[in-house]
C-alpha cells in the first residue's frame, strides 16, 4: 500500500480466538516508524516492536519490520478493526485491517492464473469446458465466469447446475477428446484416487487441451470421510508427466497458513515459525497419449458416498 508516499503491507493478519497477531513491513525514504497500535475493539493487553528485521524487503533497507499482537476482550473481529502507523516525524494513518488485508491477498496469484487461463479458454473458437466437481454447492457457480466458451459440469451429485452425474473416477459415459479445457477447484483433496482421476481427465480432453486444477495443501479436515489428500506445488509432477500425457505450464502455492498442534510439546516450541499454505494450483496441457491406467474405482473399497450437505466446516457453532 501507498499513502502520502509511505509504503507498508501486511504478511500476516492472523487471528487465533481472542487473540490477533500482525506483522509487516514500512517504508520512507526520509522517515521511519514509530509505533503501530490497534483500534476499533476493547484490548486487554497488545505488545508491539517496530525496525525490526524482515527479509523480504532488504531491497529497502535493514530494519524495516513490525509485528503487533492484541488480546482483544471479544472473540469476534470488528469490522471496523484498524491498525494505526505513526512516524517520527509526526505522519500518521489508520487504516482497517480489512483494506491492509485485501491490499495483501491481491497479491496472490491464484486469481490471476484462473483468469490466464479463462482468457486462453474463451480465445478458443466454440470452446467445450468440463467443469469437474462444479456442483453450486454453496450457491457458487464457476461455470458463469466464462463469457464465451460452453461449460458443462460433472459432480457425484445431482444440482440445479450439473450436466453430468457421475463419479471423476470413471467418466468413461463421456466421449473422448469432448472437451477443449478442464478444471476443478477444491475438489482433488477429495478424490480417493487422484492418480486414477488423471488418465480420464486425458482422454475426455482434446489433443492441447488446457486442464486447471486447483486445491489445498494445508486446510482443515472437512466433508468427512471423504477427505482425503493435500498437494503442495511439488506434488503435481507425479500427476501430469509425459507418461500421463501432459505437460506443467504453471504451478502456484498461495495464502499462508500457521500450523500449530492443539497441544505443546518442545519439539513444537517454534511451530508457528513455520507456514503451509491453503492454496496449490497446476495449469497443464495435453501433450501426448497417457500409458497409465488404474483399474480400481472408489466404490471397489468403500461403500461411503461423498457428502451432499453444504455445511460450513469454520461456521461457529
């Protein structure tokens, strides 16, 4: 963010119940920081450090660092919740803790890819999309981002959106090379057999056909027991080679994400250091025929189904 040619942005706005932790980096040619504080919530005690030392922005300088942590007396945050910065000189801001956190997250590259990817597809003449997993589940319809090209969606379940009930495991109802692009969005965590998933993804898609799949690689359990895997951005490799037909164009990890057990150890004393990330995603091109195959369907070892309900596994109850 830049404001009167002072530079600043959040790395982390994480809140963990009462608690709120911010950390960060400011930026003047001529001033430095002196404090930063919260305001919009009653605090029961916050503890803060400025000209502290970040790596990413060596560029600019040593010291350029913040971190601000709030115990707050409510468990909720405000949503007029704002970070103050003061200068030595006297300039001072406020700014809520939202628009720092939106001025973070437009960073992320996700978005940017899906719209890469989007354009690629509705430049195709009459272009075909298989839309894998795409049921409006929580009154989400991807399909509507496409302005040219046709989208039909596959899910296990039946929708007022879905094209095609059936399981991603075994599309074999489709004709092959029907489609000019493919997608999915958190929905490969929950395939029992991603690896069986790939060579049918290839034979429905067209010879240099586009394929986006995007998921997790560190996100909480949900839509149990069909939870099955995380991906980090490493783990796409094993998936699309030359041996399943494809080709990596891109790959992305995004939104990091603290990882602390429930219950400390001191082997764990310094968990928080470390980060996952919430968000993985892949873009591949078809490229040449598939020799694997995996002969083995969900329904050959277990006989749950993947949840239909569309609960909220973060709602507070």
């Amino acid at each position: 963010m830049n404001l009167d040619g002072y530079l600043f942005m959040v790395d982390a706005a994480a809140k963990f119940f009462n608690t709120l932790r911010i950390s960060g980096w400011f930026h003047h040619e001529s001033d430095t920081l002196r404090s930063v504080a919260f305001s919009g919530q009653p605090v029961v005690a916050a503890v803060s450090e400025v000209g502290v030392a970040h790596g990413g922005v060596l560029n600019l300088g040593p010291d350029k660092g913040f971190t601000l942590q709030v115990l707050r007396a409510e468990e909720a945050l405000a949503e007029d919740a704002a970070i103050t910065f003061t200068t030595h000189s006297g300039w001072s801001a406020t700014i809520p803790i939202a628009a720092l956190c939106e001025d973070r997250t437009g960073l992320y590259p996700g978005h940017a890819m899906m719209r890469r990817f989007i354009d690629a597809v509705d430049a195709m003449p009459d272009a075909h999309v298989l839309d894998i997993g795409g049921r409006a589940r929580s009154q989400l319809d991807r399909s509507q981002a496409f302005g040219r090209a046709r989208v039909s969606v596959l899910d296990i379940h039946p929708g007022d959106n879905v094209d095609i009930v059936a399981d991603a495991h075994d599309m074999s109802a489709i004709p092959g090379e029907s489609f000019d692009a493919v997608y999915s969005v958190s929905v490969f965590e929950h395939l029992m057999m991603p690896w069986a998933v790939v060579p049918q993804l290839h034979r429905v898609l067209k010879p240099g056909g586009l394929a986006l799949i995007a998921t997790h690689q560190t996100i909480g359990m949900h839509d149990m027991p069909w939870d099955f895997w995380r991906f980090s951005d490493t783990a796409w490799d094993a998936l699309f080679n030359a041996r399943t037909g494809f080709e990596i164009v891109e790959r992305i990890l995004e939104s990091e994400q603290f990882i602390i057990p429930f219950i400390y150890r001191p082997i764990k004393a310094w968990a928080e250091r470390a980060a996952g990330y919430e968000g993985t995603a892949v873009l591949v091109r078809k490229t040449g025929p598939c020799s694997l195959a995996w002969p083995v369907t969900p329904a050959d070892l277990t006989t749950t189904m993947y949840p239909a309900g569309t609960e909220d596994p973060y709602e507070k109850k």
